[in-house]
C-alpha cells in the first residue's frame, strides 16, 4: 500500500485543485479490476456532503453473489480512526486525558516499563512499540467475550524497544491498549460502545465491530495464488483486533463516516476533537494524527486496510470537500495481479487529480520470477551435481574446497534472507507474512530450502566418493 501513498501525497500536494481525469470510475474499474484479479469492489465518493457509490464483481470469486455498494467489508486498519474518535467522545465526556498515563485506566500496566505511556502516544503511534510486537499473531482464541483484555496483560508484560516519544513507529499493539482503555472506562464491551456511541449516530446501520463469529453476508477475502486470487478459507472475525482493524462496514456507510469527518460541526464529537485528530500529533509524529496519516503539504488525509484477503483504502481531501472510500476483497500480489493501479486510479479520479497510479512494475515481476525460478535451477543443479559425480569428487586443493563450501554459504545467507529478512522489510514473521502472500512466501520457503539441499549435496557427494576408496584387484 506504500506505493498508493506516494503517488497520492504527491497528487494532492500539487493538484489539489486539477480535473479529474478522462473517463469514468466505473469504466476505470471495468479495465482494471480484471488485471488486477479481483473479485469484488465497493466505492463511494463524497463531494460536499453529495454521495456517490457503486460496486463491481462478486462477493465470493465464482459465486454469482453481486458486490453491491452495502455489502460488508472487514475495513482493517481505517477501524484505527474510529477507535481514536472514540478515545476523543470520551476525552470530551472528561473520562479520559489525552496525557494521562495508560496505568491510570489499565492496572495491568501498573510497575510495568510501559505503564508511563500516555493516551496521547497510543493515539499517535510514538508509545515506543515496535511494528513487530503490533503484529504479534500468539493470541488466544478462546471465546469468553475478555479476549482484549488478555492480550492486553500480555501486551502489558512487553518491553517496549523505545521510549515514549522517541520515535513513531506504527504498531497494532497501541490501539489494542485503548480499546482495552475504553472497555474500562464506559464499562461496556469495546463492540458495545463503538456500535452505541460512534457507529449508530453517525447512521451506520449495516456497520458492526467483529465479534468472534463469521457473518455470510460479508465479502470474502481472497489471497494471491500464482497470477489468481484464492478464496480464504476462514471468514471469522477477531475479537482481539477489533480496535486495531475490526470493524466492518459498507462503502455506503463509510461515505458517511468521511462525510462526518470534514462537516466542520459537533455531532458524534466536536469540529475541535475532528480537527485535533486531522493534524500533526506532535513533533515525533509530524505525518500521524489520532488514525489518520497526514500529507501536510496539502492537508489530506488518509487511511488504509490490509487484512488477510481484503485491502480498503479512505482518503480525505477536506479543504476540496472530497473524500472517497474504496473497498476490495483481495490482497495484491508481488509483481502479479496487484492493486495499487486500481487503488491509484479511482483515487485520483475520485478526487480530481490527475492520473499518476504508474503502469506495470517489472522490478516487483522480477523478484517474483527470480524466487519462482531458483528452485528450478537448485533442482536441475542436484541432478547435475549427481551425473557429473566424478568430476565434483576430483577437486582438490584450496580453490577446490573452495568451489564444495562457498555455495553453502551464499544459500543459507539466500535462505537467511528469504524467510527472515524479507518478512521482516513488511514488519511481519514469516507465518503472518502468508496470509497475505502465501504464493510469494512458498517460493521464498521452496528457494530457501532446495538452495541450502543444492550445497549439501554437493557436500555429500564429495565426502561420500572420498570414503569408498577403490576395492583392490583380486589376486
């Protein structure tokens, strides 16, 4: 999703005002959303307090069933926005100070190192937690309606890498830590209060927060698979992540909920806590607002989703009066059936700004060509090492021994890289890493291992013709 904001900061610093570009969404969506594989969007542009929606594709790849501009979609981490609007209903109510340290509400946090962070570095992601923790995936699963609360003690008993207000680091862990803030402070169930005090003033009626259980009426998320997108099997929501990324909701409601965002006037909160969550959260947070990423040169804002199977993206331009949500049941892949065009293009067309969502990436087809065509050679290079046996077993010397053990170390460096490093440039351990590019992860496991079996091989050959000397002739 990185791409689509640099393309579109870029935008709406410099065109904030251009006109839209040639055709229609929905035509752009008819062209794209076939390159792109996939199944389903819903859409909806918000252009002074006017709406307008629309949907293409299926719910479910296959199914006959129509997206439609009500169908329910897991929004991911736009739920960030809703929970810090939350946060400031009850920071008007006087229940909560923004710089008020999380130990006050939370008594889990009590004596702990992260006890000092204040409600406010929750809010703007400078609490000191890492992307890695955020993305902790060890989460019991057993229902009993406390989910949030346990892993809020867990969370509790992390170290945070950094100090409070050293650095901004994006982490799921802080908005788990405030929706466990708003259970205790409302006395009420995290789902209780969003869907009581935020979804239903706003007149989000097909909206709800995730509640454990799997819903049939919501798009399913589908996963890239060689060039295809796969339906994900399990469409159960996450009660633990509800305020980090559960809520789920309807391009039609949302166009809502954005068209509250930029009307300027006190309803579900106040035009002043709006506008606090709209800009710079400080100094260690000059692109982060309450939930929202900020291009300070033009005052946009902007939030995305990424869910196993579903990518949504909203985008506010509150000095134009436009705003636009854009929902797809898909993850883009690596090189191959990726989204950002489609993200890219109706966001620019939907705002009034030229076009600049770039054409195809051959460096991102290359490296998922190059991980798909190392095995291939790691095997072809076994059977080779094996016919050729005789040659590989005559080497001698120091270049000789050489040749037998510098491979093994260039593939567990690539095996290193692979299953370690590449995850961890996208914040993730490799198994969270697959349930968004599980064909992409695959070939990095399929290079890893076929790489390092290529070297000990060649070993095994070596040392193995070294100790069957040559039976001597019969006398």
């Amino acid at each position: 999703m990185r791409f689509i904001w640099a393309f579109l900061a870029l935008g709406l610093a410099t065109a904030a005002h251009a006109q839209a570009p040639s055709g229609s969404i929905d035509d752009f969506i008819a062209g794209e959303l076939p390159i792109s594989g996939a199944p389903g969007l819903a859409y909806a542009v918000v252009e002074d307090g006017e709406v307008v929606s629309g949907a293409h594709g299926e719910v479910l790849a296959g199914s006959g069933r129509l997206v439609t501009p009500d169908t329910p979609f897991l929004i991911g981490s736009i739920s960030k926005s809703f929970t810090a609007m939350a946060v400031m209903k009850l920071v008007e109510a006087g229940e909560v100070d923004l710089d008020t340290q999380v130990s006050h509400y939370l008594d889990v946090f009590a004596d702990r190192p992260s006890g000092a962070i204040t409600i406010r570095q929750l809010l703007s992601h400078t609490s000191g937690f890492s992307t890695r923790q955020g993305n902790d995936t060890h989460i019991d699963r057993t229902q009993g309606g406390d989910e949030l609360q346990r892993q809020v003690a867990r969370i509790a008993r992390w170290s945070p890498p950094h100090a409070p207000d050293t650095r901004w680091q994006y982490s799921n862990a802080n908005y788990q830590i405030l929706g466990a803030v708003i259970e205790a402070v409302s006395g009420q169930a995290y789902a209780s209060y969003m869907e009581a005090e935020i979804l239903e003033p706003i007149g989000m009626e097909k909206s709800f927060v995730s509640d454990g259980e799997s819903h049939d009426a919501r798009a399913v998320g589908h996963q890239p698979w060689f060039g295809s997108k796969r339906p994900l099997r399990d469409n159960s929501t996450n009660r633990v992540n509800a305020p980090a990324g559960g809520v789920i909701s309807t391009a039609s409601d949302m166009a809502l909920y954005l068209a509250t965002m930029m009307n300027g006037q006190d309803d579900v909160i106040s035009a002043e806590s709006k506008a606090a969550m709209l800009r710079p959260a400080g100094a260690t947070s000059p692109l982060y607002g309450f939930g929202w990423s900020i291009d300070p040169k033009s005052g946009a804002v902007h939030r995305s989703g990424l869910t196993p199977g579903i990518e949504t993206l909203a985008v506010l331009a509150p000095a134009a009066g436009r705003g636009v949500v854009i929902l797809v049941n898909a993850n883009g892949g690596i090189g191959f059936g990726e989204s950002a065009t489609l993200f890219g293009g109706l966001s620019s067309r939907a705002l009034g700004l030229d076009d600049q969502s770039g054409g195809t990436s051959w460096g991102r087809k290359s490296l998922f060509l190059t991980f798909a065509l190392l095995p291939v050679l790691f095997v072809i290079g076994i059977v080779t090492a094996w016919f050729h046996r005789g040659g590989l077993r005559a080497k001698s010397g120091a270049f000789g021994a050489f040749s037998l053990w510098f491979p093994l170390l260039m593939t567990l460096a690539l095996a290193w890289t692979a299953v370690y490093l590449i995850p961890q440039l996208f914040g993730v351990p490799i198994r969270t890493f697959f349930l968004y590019l599980p064909d992409f992860v695959l070939l990095l496991v399929a290079s890893a291992v076929t790489g390092v079996l290529w070297a000990v091989f060649r070993l095994g050959v070596f040392y193995s013709g070294k100790a069957s000397p040559s039976r001597p002739p019969a006398t």
